[in-house]
C-alpha cells in the first residue's frame, strides 16, 4: 500500500519538543512539533477527521529518531494529539541521547523533517529523519528540499521523492535516507529474497533491519498481496462481463494455502489458473513462487499463468501476464527435486526477464468496477 510520507519545517516553536531548545530558547513552552491538519488527516488519515469518542483524543506513537547526519535511531514513546482544531505530536521533552550530548542542539529553524507514518486507521509508529543544514551530510539534501518546497511548512510526498531527491544530491553512504527509498529491496527482504536480503545487510551494516521494522515490512507485503488479489479480482470481472472469458473463482479467497490464487474458466470452455504477484515497485522486481506453486505450474492438470501486477496502490496497478510458465520453469523443479534427501527449498525467486510476459495489458482501477 502506498507509504504515509510527509515533510514538515522546522519552526522555533516546534524545536521546543526538544529539552535543550525548551531551555535555551525563548519561544514559549509549546513543547511539540505542529502537524498540519490537511495533510495528517487530509491526506494521510483521514479517519482522525471523524467525531472522536472522547475529547482531545490521543494517539500513542513509538517514534524512531534518525538524524542529523548520520546518527542512528533513538527509539522514544511520544504521541499524537488534537488540541482545540491543532494536531501535535508531544510527549516528554526529548533530551540527547547517551553518547551524544549535543546531537540536537544543532538545529534550527527552516531545518526539515520527515516522517513515515505506519497505522491503518491512526498512526502507530513514525520513522523520522531530521535534516539540519549545518550537518556537512545534510547540507546538500536539505537544500535540494529547500528548492523544491520553497513555500509552506507541511507537505504530504510521494514514495519517489526521496529517491529523487537522493539521485539528485548523493549524500554520503549510510544517510538514514536511503533506508526510505530502498523499497523494492526491503519488500523482497521481507517475502524471504535473497537479492534484498543481501543488499540491505551490504549497505546498512551492522544497522540490519531492527524486527519491530521487519514485520511491519511483512505486513505491508502481505497487505500488498491481498491488494494485488482485489485488483486482479476486479479485471477478471470486467473479463467476465465483456464476454472475454466465461467464469471465474477466487480461489485463494477460500483456501488460503491455494497454489494459485484464481481458476478461470475462457470463452472457448478451457480451464486454467492464474496466480497474482504484486509489488509497489516496477515490473522487474523479483517474484517469489512457494515450492508448491511452482510444483503445480509444471505438473499442471491446467495451464498455470503468472499474472505480475506492479505499481500497486489501493485503487489500481499496471498488469502484465506470462501464460502457462511450466516449461519455462520444468527444469528449476528439476533441480530443487535433486536436491539431498532432507533438504527441501521452500521457494525461488525468480528474475521476470526468465518468463515470457505479454506486453503490458492494461491498467486496473478498482472505482472502474
């Protein structure tokens, strides 16, 4: 699902939540970040513009503070609150985390902060990223965002912001940044792929990936998945309706352990099955097939379609399809049957350009259904 991304700056009234600013600066006892209304709710949880059961609701965040510079997270409990029509996010003054004494001390105001937000309904946990423009490692990103939003205090960002932002400046290697836009490869961390995996522990190091945010990335996956299947579920209608195929189940949606996840049954009366894999991320990121899908797709009875959709949000995707892959794929079973006894792989990965995609077939919008 699309990430909950926002960029907020710095005001000498929002560095208050911070213990040495609230001393030494003389801007009043506010002791909290500001959220814009219009894009915590507008844009990014608008179930909070709903009546709240109780007055000045509040909402416990685990926050995970990144930064300036290169400094890892600081893992604090603090909240989100609605004071009369003003949402914050307050709590205990943030104080210098151990080792680094003047750490926050550095910055000011027109500095930037980002945040991802995580929650269904309400938001749960923020990653944030300070950016301060006396940080050496920080200066040319905070003057890449300074151009780019000369204007305004609050914005909700698209997922390829950063990448951008990052391509376009390159700061030094391990700025907290670059974990934002490592997305296809923390989404193939998180299905089992070796290819993430290994490039994530290549570029953080010893940082890894903390196992709050490893099934958070699990979960999102998962929720990818299940969108992929309403949007696949929603074209075989429009199929359906037009007469391009006769009927259709959505199988995995009655067995969860299903090797495929619909049986489609064509115009002509031939039936086969199709399994969806969906990502975020483009066409070329890997898919991942369990040992017992790729058992069916090259022992059959029906042919057995790989439908890759890509560029998943809630309301649409791109769709491209590769029909009957077992032949391509007969000698990978091969070789996993080969294997010594007791020792079983569970599933492959598997590069797109190893299967014969149709070209791109068209684009999904579940309001279209």
């Amino acid at each position: 699902m699309p990430r909950k991304l926002a960029l907020k700056r710095l005001t000498a009234s929002d560095l208050t939540l911070f213990k040495w600013h609230f001393q030494t600066r003389n801007v009043g006892n506010q002791k909290a970040f500001n959220l814009d209304a219009r894009v915590l709710v507008g844009r990014l949880y608008p179930q909070l513009g709903e009546p709240p059961l109780v007055p000045q609701p509040r909402y416990p965040l685990d926050l995970y503070l990144y930064g300036p510079g290169l400094a890892p997270a600081n893992n604090l409990q603090r909240k989100i609150l609605k004071q009369e029509k003003n949402w914050r996010l307050n709590g205990e003054l943030i104080d210098n985390p151990i080792g680094a004494p003047d750490l926050y001390n550095i910055l000011a105001p027109g500095d930037f902060v980002l945040f991802e937000f995580s929650g269904d309904m309400t938001p749960t946990t923020a990653n944030v990223v300070l950016v301060s423009a006396a940080v050496p490692v920080d200066t040319e990103v905070h003057a890449e965002l300074a151009r780019r939003f000369p204007n305004g205090s609050m914005w909700a960002l698209e997922d390829g912001l950063v990448q951008e932002v990052l391509e376009t400046v390159r700061p030094t290697a391990g700025h907290p940044l670059y974990d934002w836009a490592e997305t296809s490869l923390l989404e193939d961390a998180a299905l089992g792929g070796a290819v993430g995996t290994n490039a994530i522990n290549a570029r953080r190091g010893s940082r890894g990936i903390s196992p709050e945010d490893f099934m958070r990335l699990r979960r999102r996956a998962e929720a990818i998945g299940v969108a992929g299947e309403e949007l696949l579920n929603a074209w075989l209608e429009k199929e359906r309706l037009a007469g391009r195929i006769q009927a259709f189940e959505w199988s995995a949606s009655i067995n969860a352990v299903a090797p495929y996840d619909f049986r489609v049954t064509e115009a002509s009366g031939d039936v086969r099955v199709i399994d969806a894999k969906s990502t975020v991320g483009g066409f070329g990121n890997p898919l991942h097939l369990s040992l017992s899908e790729l058992s069916v797709a090259v022992h059959g009875p029906e042919p057995y379609d790989i439908c890759r959709l890509y560029e998943v949000t809630e309301v649409g995707a791109k769709i491209r399809i590769a029909r009957n892959i077992g032949p391509a794929l007969r000698g990978v079973l091969a070789a996993l049957d080969a294997l010594p006894d007791g020792v079983t792989a569970d599933s492959v990965s598997i590069e797109p350009t190893v299967l014969e995609f149709l070209p791109e077939a068209t684009v999904v919008h579940l309001q279209d259904h």
